[in-house]
C-alpha cells in the first residue's frame, strides 16, 4: 500500500523563541516531498507534486497559520519540556 504522513519537530537549544526553529515535513510512501522550516519562514518542494504544493501554500493562508505554530507549538512546549527536565535533574 501507499503510505502519506507529516513529521511536526521542535529544535531547540534553549526555551528563548529565537532559539527554536519548527519543522513540519510531509512524506509519501518514505519520501519527502515538501517542507516548512521556520528558519526559512515558507514551504519548500522536493518532487515535482511538492513544489507545487509549495508554490500553492505559499501564496496562501497556510504559510501564515504554519509560520505561527513556531511560537503556539514549539514555545508552549518547549517551556514545559523544559521545566519537566529541569526538576528531575
């Protein structure tokens, strides 16, 4: 069968927003066809279908909705990943 799925991803090196770069990757069947990085702050295409869809996004709405989950995503939690970590150690 044909497998699709996205991978949402937080990377941080502290819980300062700057420092906290969101990802959110789609892939069919185990390869990657497009990508939104907040670092580059817009969706990039890797196959043909993905810089279509690239393209599409980021003329729309969607760029916008995506480029604020950095902060309601990754911020929110990112503080309490970071929190949890600190009292256990």
């Amino acid at each position: 069968g044909f497998r699709h799925y996205t991978v949402a991803d937080c990377e941080f090196n502290s819980s300062k927003l700057n420092d906290i770069e969101y990802t959110q990757s789609y892939y069919y069947n185990k390869l990657e066809y497009v990508r939104f990085s907040s670092s580059v702050g817009k969706y990039v295409g890797y196959t043909e279908y993905g810089i279509k869809n690239a393209e599409r996004w980021n003329n729309g709405p969607e760029v916008i909705n995506r480029r604020a989950q950095k902060e309601r995503y990754c911020f929110h939690n990112v503080g309490i990943f970071t929190e949890s970590a600190l009292t256990k150690s």
